[in-house]
C-alpha cells in the first residue's frame, strides 16, 4: 500500500504505459517515507496480471512479490552497515539472465548510499550498458554520498514528507483507533514508516523520551561519565543512530520553541526534560544539530569509530 505519494506514482505509472520507462531510478527523500515500499509497489504494477491503475495484490505475481520470491525481482540491501561488491555483482548476475515471465527485470538496491567505492565503481558498468528490459531502483536518504556518474545515469524522483491525515487514514485501514491514528500521525512527523513502527511498538515514544532523559544527564556530567557512556552502547544494535535520531528530534523541537513556532501536545511532551537541562542559546541548537547532522553523515558513510564520534558529540553538546 503506497501512502501519499501520489505525484511521483502517476509520473510512473504513465511513463509505464506509454512505454518510456528509464532502465534506472533514484529515489531520493528522508528515512522512513515508504521509498522501499513504493519501489516494490511499483514492480508490481508493471507485473501485475490485473492490469489496472495500482497493483491488484492477489495475482500470482502480486503475492510473489509481497513474499519476496518473483523470479524477476531482486532486492539488495546491506547487512553488516555496507554494500559490497559482491553484493552488486549478485545484482549484476540476476541482470544477466532474461525474464522469466518475459517482462522487466527488476532489482531495487536499498540504503544505496552504503554501497562502497568499490560497489559503486562496479555497479557504474551495470548502468552504462543495462541489458534488455531492465528497470534499477536505488532508494536512498544521502544522494551526495554516490558518484555523480552514478546519479546522472538515473532519473532521480524525489520523495517529501507526508500530511498527516494521510498517515492517520493509514493507521486506521492498519487497525488503529480514530484517536490514537490521529495521535501517531503528529507523532511520525510525516513520516509513514515511523508512524508504522510505533503503531507496531506502543512503547517506543516512551522509550525514546526516557533515552533523551539520560542522554540530557550524561551531557551536563564530567568526562568520566560521557566517556562510560559512549562505551556502554553497543553500535551492532544500533545505538548510537537511535541516539543521534533522539537528539536531533529534541533540538529540533527545542529550535521551534525557541524561535516560536506553537508545539504540538506530544512534540511540547518530548522536549520536556530541556527544563531541567542546559539553557541553549538558539545559536548553540542550531551548532548542535548540525553537528549530529555531520556525525551522522559519517558513520552512514565511513568505517568512522562509532564511540569516539560519540565521546566528541557528548563533548561538543
């Protein structure tokens, strides 16, 4: 199910029809938007057996693409926080052959920015020369971090935030309540996969504000306990990202408050703790959340020490 983004689907689905498909894509836009899902939703418009204006999800190819075995539908996604080459050389493989249904063949490359050097270097050749009927979709929040011969070679859709009462018409068609969709729609930030994801874990807004409460107090500790701190989080169960998307959140909210923009209930809620912390001048959040904003271009892009990047973040703030 595509939820908003509506534009960038019928600037596809008539590229479709008319026959004027670009053999690559890149889908650009913040995380959590649904670029994944809509690139998924779209292999199955163009295989789907219905024919009609989206996918009518209970063909045979419909419900081998929701499960993840079509035969001409290859997905690539990093595990270990990189994309190597052989992962694009797999892509590269699955190119090779023709389509077993005599349709596209299709290979969405998810997170693209984490694809390495070397991958991309490799993967440049795919684009240069893309065999038959082929459609690439490469998804990705940090288009600056691939070549630039890689992104002219690609039609680049762009994805935007989403408006809430599309994410609350979501949430309910999910089983939610009126009042509670209404609720995590503000709270996802326009985000439909955020709103998903706290549907799915009632806990996590909790969570997350409980992580801003000790964050807030190791900030305003000594060294020792910054330093005790950033060694106890574990970068393999993603720590320090969920920290850099806690403290971004909160500086964000805190810069709105600060410079007057109305908060809403829940965004007044998170931000909370900031009574008890430091008083931030408007120029020190601004430095603040361009400096997590750096951080976490790092980590996403380098082998970058995960702890000391921390050590100097809790320094810094």
């Amino acid at each position: 199910m595509i939820i908003g983004h509506q534009k960038q689907w019928k600037f596809l689905k008539n590229k479709f029809e008319i026959d004027q498909l670009s053999h690559a894509y890149l889908f650009t836009g913040e995380n959590q938007l649904g670029k994944k899902a809509f690139a998924k939703e779209f292999i199955k418009l163009i295989n789907c057996l219905a024919k009609k204006d989206k996918a009518c999800q209970k063909c045979q190819n419909c419900q081998m693409i929701e499960r993840g075995n079509f035969p001409d539908l290859s997905i690539i996604e990093s595990i270990e926080g990189e994309l190597k080459i052989e992962k694009i050389r797999e892509a590269q493989n699955f190119l090779s052959y023709k389509s077993y249904y005599g349709s596209f063949k299709a290979v969405i490359i998810n997170d693209a920015e984490k694809m390495n050097q070397e991958a991309q270097n490799c993967f440049l050749k795919t684009l240069e020369e893309p065999k038959g009927k082929t459609i690439i979709i490469l998804v990705t929040s940090r288009p600056e971090a691939l070549l630039s011969t890689i992104a002219s070679r690609c039609q680049t859709i762009k994805f935007f935030l989403i408006d809430s009462k599309s994410i609350k018409n979501y949430l309910e068609n999910q089983g939610a309540s009126s009042s509670k969709a209404e609720i995590l729609s503000f709270a996802s930030e326009g985000k439909p996969g955020r709103a998903y994801d706290i549907f799915l874990n009632p806990d996590k807004i909790e969570k997350e504000k409980k992580i801003l409460k000790e964050i807030l107090k190791v900030i305003n500790s000594g060294l020792a306990e910054k330093f005790k701190y950033a060694k106890s989080l574990d970068p393999e169960s993603q720590g320090l990202n969920e920290v850099l998307a806690i403290l971004m959140k909160y500086f964000r909210y805190l810069l709105f408050s600060k410079i007057g923009v109305e908060l809403l209930k829940d965004q007044k809620n998170f931000i909370e703790p900031a009574l008890s912390s430091k008083d931030y001048p408007v120029s020190k959040i601004k430095k603040n959340i361009n400096l997590i904003e750096h951080i976490n271009k790092q980590i996403s892009l380098t082998n970058v020490n995960q702890k000391l990047a921390l050590e100097y973040l809790l320094i810094e703030l």
